[in-house]
C-alpha cells in the first residue's frame, strides 16, 4: 500500500517503488495541484532528483504526467539538492515541488518528497489530500495520462533548468563569502556520492578555499553505505584529514539536505553542537535575533543559550515538518534536528546541509580558531553535553499505550538524578534536575523503539540507555 509519511513516500525500489506507481502517484499529485491553485491560476510545479538508481528516469515520468495534466513543470537538467530544488519552488512561486529522493535511506530505497508553495515540506493536510486522490483512482482503476516527452519539451510545457544560479544569489543574502575567502581554509568535502557532490565544494572554491571532494562520482548505489552522514558512514572523510594539512571536514547526505562535520583531525562533531556553534555566533558575532526551534531529541545546549539571551527555545516532535511550521508563523533565528536538518531566518523552512557547511566554514574563518578549539570551548561555555542513541527492533504494539504507560509511572530517578520533568511532545522524555535527559520514542514508520540520552559525560549517557533499555523492555522483542 502506498502511504506517505510526514515528508512523502519512500519504498524500495523494483518492490513498491515502480515507474507505475509512481505515475499513479503523479497523478494524485496533479490533482492536488490543481486544486491548490484554484480555477482562476496556471498551476505549476518544480521537479528535481537526487544520485539514486534511476531517480533521473522516475522524475521525467513524474514531469510527463503533471504536463498531460496541463500543469507547467520546471524540470531539472541535472540532479541535485532538496534544498536547491525546494528553494526554486519559492524562486519561480511555484504551486508546488516533487523532489525523487530517499534522503539518507538505503540504497535500495528511493521516494518523493512533496513540497508546499513556501519550500517546505508539504503540510499533513496535503499529503491527506493526496493520498485521497490515489486512493480514489486505486479504487476505480484509473490510469495515469502522461504526455510524450519530446512533445511536452517542444511545447514548452516541460522545461528544463538549472536551479544552480538563483539559489546561489540567495545563499549570497545569508553567508559571508567574504570572510569565509579572507580565512584561507582547506576543506575536505564528502558528498557520500550523494547530490551534493558538486554544489558544497564548489561553492567553497569560489569564495576562495582549497577544498578537495571525495565520494563525488555518480554511483547511484551510494558504495552500499547509507547516505547519512553520521560518525559510522564517514570512515573516508575521517581517513582524509588524518593524513594532515585540512582545516575543516563537512559531509552531506544523499540528497544533502543534513549537515556533518568532522574536526581537523578527524573527529566528529554532532548537529547538537553544530546548531549552538550557529546560534551562538548568528546571535554573539551577526548580531541576530529571533527564537529557537528544536525536536524533542536535540541538545540541551540550545535551551541554555536561549536562556542566556533572553530568546524563547521551543520543543517539537521529531520530523522537520514540525519545526517548518513554527519557522513558517513564529520569529525563528535557527530550526533544527539531531539528525543534522537544519535552516535559519531568511531561508526557505527545509533543512540545508549546504547552506550549514558554509556558515561552518564562516563560523572558523571569522573566529580563526581550528574548529575544535571551538567545540571545546563551547563544551566549557554551555556543557559539556555528550550524546548517544540506540534502536531497538520490536513486536507490533500501541505506540498511545506504550507512552501513556511509561508517563504513568516515571522513575523517581535516573543516574542518581531527580526525574524533575515528563513530556509526552512525541514518545517520553525524563528531563533530570542536571538538564541531561532520556527519550524513550516509538518510530513512526518502523517497528523500532529509540532510546536517546544526553548528559555531562559518556559514562553517564551510557547508564542512561541502559536504564531506558529496563524501562522499554516489555516492550522489546529481545533484541
């Protein structure tokens, strides 16, 4: 069955994700189209893809069905970024955007991502509605329209085009080339052959650092490793700057909307400590303002700084949906997720890991300390703060009971803290009178219970998943 989670469809290719159900899928797609831009406006839509195995070939279905539909369609000549591809959704005041990517998932996934008019992923409404026209043409068998390419191109009601200049004189209003040029950096840039692979790089070049690229060729099988780029998946990057004379490691995702980071030698460093790096030095050294937003599962260290200058710090559920919404009605300075999504005032509410990249390089050049000196002292000025996270594989069950249960009865203490907080904003968080924290959450699209936690040392951490083990384990399936 073809369901859409809070950022679109993903599903395994050759499986569910096939060329048919993805024009079915573009058709309810059109519909949705049409009907957001009412009677009285020519609709239209930006499609862009990613590396992934055969995401060029799904997005021109995806173009052919919207053009029979009589929807004009800016197609993108080349893969590259949701972000880029979101960011000309509001460029070229489009109706909407498809972005064919699976993110940081397996290589055997792919997906679309459904984007609003504002360049954020579409709202839960949207996507209902969707899903209500799929489902009405599953049910009365209807087959997709889709016009000839050619004809479509000739016509003019697919065009195609380079997303590429407008989003980098955008980028030119939020980052300081400038600076980033006057502190003679050498980076190292991984785009885990993701389609990133040329835009980070690049665009540190022209601001005048010494950058190599690694993991930039096309392989649409990402090398078997997952896109994301947390510690595990960036053994390159890391062997890379080990070898000495780098500055500044900084990796994307398969669809480069996440950010991650590694020191001069090597060693990683968190989106928690890459977004109070952002919001100290967009506050201390831009001189911005504007509030917080956080998920549920990101650093503490943010709600101490909010503290600090009077701004208020706000706690969502998991899915950057969530803090697209606030960035969208509140004054928001920074939005972000541990995951490494992350965006700022003045850009589109999606998650950026280019943008993120480059205001890390603007935050080293301009402070002209080594990125770990920097770490450290926000480490010293705000923590320390250490994290970790582990999943568990389980049975079915009641992710409503399962929350109601363990808010029932929460420990009176964890680590040899008070428990001085419960909250329920997406799964159970035990909030410690120390501000370390456990999180107890269901996933929302696997059958995979999440432990986080986060305290003033790793030993502490350690102690805390496992206490959050305890407290899942009727829950667990023994793994």
């Amino acid at each position: 069955m073809i369901k859409f989670g809070t950022d679109g469809w993903r599903a395994v290719i050759s499986d569910e994700f096939t060329f048919a159900n993805v024009r079915l899928v573009a058709q309810a797609i059109a519909r949705w189209v049409q009907e957001e831009a009412g009677a009285e406006q020519q609709p239209t839509m930006v499609v862009g893809f990613d590396t992934r195995f055969l995401s060029d070939r799904y997005a021109g279905e995806v173009a052919r069905v919207l053009a029979a539909n009589g929807i004009k369609t800016y197609l993108a000549k080349s893969d590259a970024p949701t972000p880029v591809v979101s960011f000309a959704v509001v460029e070229k005041q489009a109706t909407g955007g498809v972005m064919i990517t699976a993110s940081h998932n397996p290589p055997r996934y792919n997906g679309i991502k459904l984007k609003a008019a504002y360049g954020g992923s579409a709202s839960p409404a949207q996507h209902k509605r969707v899903e209500f026209y799929l489902a009405a043409a599953l049910r009365n068998r209807e087959k997709p329209a889709a016009m000839d390419y050619w004809q479509a191109l000739e016509s003019g009601i697919i065009e195609r085009f380079d997303p590429f200049p407008a989003y980098q004189q955008h980028l030119r209003t939020l980052v300081d080339f400038d600076a980033i040029g006057h502190g003679g950096l050498r980076v190292v840039c991984d785009a885990m052959y993701g389609a990133g692979r040329f835009y980070l790089p690049n665009l540190l070049r022209t601001s005048g650092c010494d950058v190599v690229g690694i993991r930039q060729e096309m392989n649409p099988g990402f090398n078997g490793v997952h896109p994301e780029p947390i510690e595990r998946y960036l053994a390159p990057l890391q062997e890379k700057l080990q070898l000495g004379g780098w500055d500044l490691g900084l990796a994307t995702d398969g669809d480069a909307d996440r950010i991650g980071a590694m020191t001069a030698d090597g060693v990683f460093v968190t989106p928690h400590l890459i977004m109070a790096l952002l919001l100290r030095y967009l506050v201390e050294q831009r001189r911005k303002h504007g509030d917080v937003v956080k998920t549920i599962s990101t650093t503490m260290m943010l709600n101490r700084l909010a503290d600090r200058y009077g701004i208020a710090c706000y706690e969502t559920p998991v899915g950057f949906n969530h803090i697209a919404d606030l960035m969208l009605s509140n004054d928001i300075l920074i939005g972000g997720e541990e995951s490494g999504g992350i965006s700022i005032k003045g850009h589109i509410p999606e998650g950026d890991g280019i943008l993120m990249g480059l205001l890390l390089a603007e935050i080293v050049a301009v402070n002209g300390k080594p990125l770990a000196e920097l770490v450290d002292d926000m480490q010293a000025d705000v923590g320390p703060f250490f994290y970790s996270r582990h999943d568990y594989k389980t049975d079915g069950f009641s992710k409503a009971e399962l929350v109601s249960a363990l808010a029932a009865e929460p420990p009176q203490t964890l680590a040899q803290q008070p428990v001085v907080q419960v909250k329920t904003t997406d799964g159970v968080k035990y909030i410690l009178a120390d501000d370390s924290w456990l999180l107890i959450r269901p996933s929302g699209t696997e059958p995979i219970l999440r432990v986080y936690a986060e305290a003033h040392d790793g030993a502490t951490v350690h102690r805390l998943l496992q206490a959050g083990k305890r407290i899942a384990a009727p829950h667990l399936n023994g793994s």
